[in-house]
C-alpha cells in the first residue's frame, strides 16, 4: 500500500493512514541477511558478573600476587596504597557511610565482592580495559579485599571463595539487595543510613 497524507480529506484520514502504515511495517519482510549469533559470541556479550558468580572465569590469585600486578597497572593512577589518587580511592572509608563526609569505597560500600571481580575485569586499568588474565583480577580482587580488611593476605580467592565474602555494607541498601541478582535491580542506598537527618 502506499503511505502517503492525503491532501484534502477529513482529520481523521492521515492518523488511519499512518496506523495502516506502522502495521505494514510491523509485517517488514526478512531480508535472509545475517543469522542468530552463538552460544560464544552472546557469552561474549551477556558477561557481566551477577551476585551468584555464575559468569566468573575459573581462576585464582592472592593478595601478595595482586600486590605486583597493582604496583604495575594501577598505581600510577589509584596511588600507591590505593588512597593518594588522583582516581577514586580504593580503599578505607569503613564505618563513614553514616557521616555528614560518606566515603564511598569497595570496602565500605560494595554489596557483593563479585562485583568487584567484574568491576576491574571489564573496566580495569582505565587505559587498557579488558587485558587482564582471570588470575590477575582474582589477585587484585583478592588484594582490595585485604587491603579493605575483609580476608587475610594469604586467602585464596577463587570461583568458589570469592562467593562466600561477605562484604562489610551487604546489608545497607534500601530496599534490601536481591539474594539472586545484581543485573537490572534498582537498588539505591539506603540513604536514611547514609546520611543521618540532620538536628
Ligand atoms: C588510567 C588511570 C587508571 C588506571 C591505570 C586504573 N584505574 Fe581504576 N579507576 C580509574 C578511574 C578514573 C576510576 C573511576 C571510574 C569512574 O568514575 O567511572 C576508577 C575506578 C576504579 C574502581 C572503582 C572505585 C569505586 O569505588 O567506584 C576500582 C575497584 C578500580 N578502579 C580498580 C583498579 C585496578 C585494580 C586497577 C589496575 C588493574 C586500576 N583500577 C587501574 C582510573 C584508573
């Protein structure tokens, strides 16, 4: 049919027609270009690493190890014991989320400790994003979680360990964070704990 606007005719015609339109479109022909992607690629894609840990990579690493790989790749702009910047710091801030100054770290705000995994995995360091080895990111996961005062310097992070962390401010989001699922939630913090009213 053609989709043109009639020059002359009552009001109603040109929305009829613009409706017949949208559903012809609706209809649109395959054009038997491309196919559906695959297993691989759409793990590729859909890699964000949830609370349950099932998308980690299997791997391991320790702080000590961790602490070569940050000296290296994350020093120059987290500072050398991750609070002298100039990027956000990484570590402290415990026990501040109730103050008028909430400083906001993995340690004293992050809910889950895969996300910290996935955090640097995807995003870490800044200028070469994606180019560490699973083992590197268990190491500096493991290193910002002593660092943090969360596991000892010797703990082994793994798939397996990594999941029974739990972090210091896992309970201090409103409404309180899912059980199963860190993708497509809303949570917010919960502000009544992180900034008390004022007198
Ligand atoms: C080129 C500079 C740069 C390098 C190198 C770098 N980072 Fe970052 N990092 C940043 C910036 C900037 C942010 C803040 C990101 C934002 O605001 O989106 C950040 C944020 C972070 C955060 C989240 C902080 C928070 O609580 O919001 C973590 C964790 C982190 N980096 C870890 C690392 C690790 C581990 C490395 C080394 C593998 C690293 N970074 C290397 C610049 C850098």
């Amino acid at each position: 049919m053609l989709c043109t606007t009639p020059s002359k005719s009552s009001l109603l015609f040109p929305v009829m027609a613009l409706l017949a339109c949208s559903t012809a479109w609706a209809q649109s022909p395959t054009y038997k270009v491309g196919r559906p992607p695959t297993e691989a690629e759409l793990r590729a894609w859909d890699n964000v690493v949830g609370s349950e840990g099932k998308e980690l990579l299997p791997g391991s690493g320790t702080a000590k190890e961790g602490a070569k790989i940050y000296a290296a790749k994350c020093a120059s702009c987290h500072g050398q014991t991750g609070q002298e910047g100039p990027a956000p710091r990484i570590r402290g801030g415990r026990g501040t989320l109730n103050t008028p100054d909430p400083m906001l770290t993995v340690g004293s705000f992050w809910p889950f400790a895969t996300t910290v995994w996935d955090y640097i995995s995807r995003t870490m360091p800044r200028d070469a994003e994606g180019s560490l080895s699973a083992d590197e990111v268990y190491s500096l996961t493991a290193l910002l979680l002593y660092w943090n005062d969360i596991i000892k310097e010797s703990d082994v992070i793994d798939t397996k360990s990594l999941l029974q962390v739990r972090m210091p401010n896992r309970d201090g989001f409103y409404p309180p964070t899912p059980e199963a699922t860190t993708k497509n939630s809303n949570w917010k913090p919960n502000w009544n704990q992180a900034r008390p009213a004022k007198q």
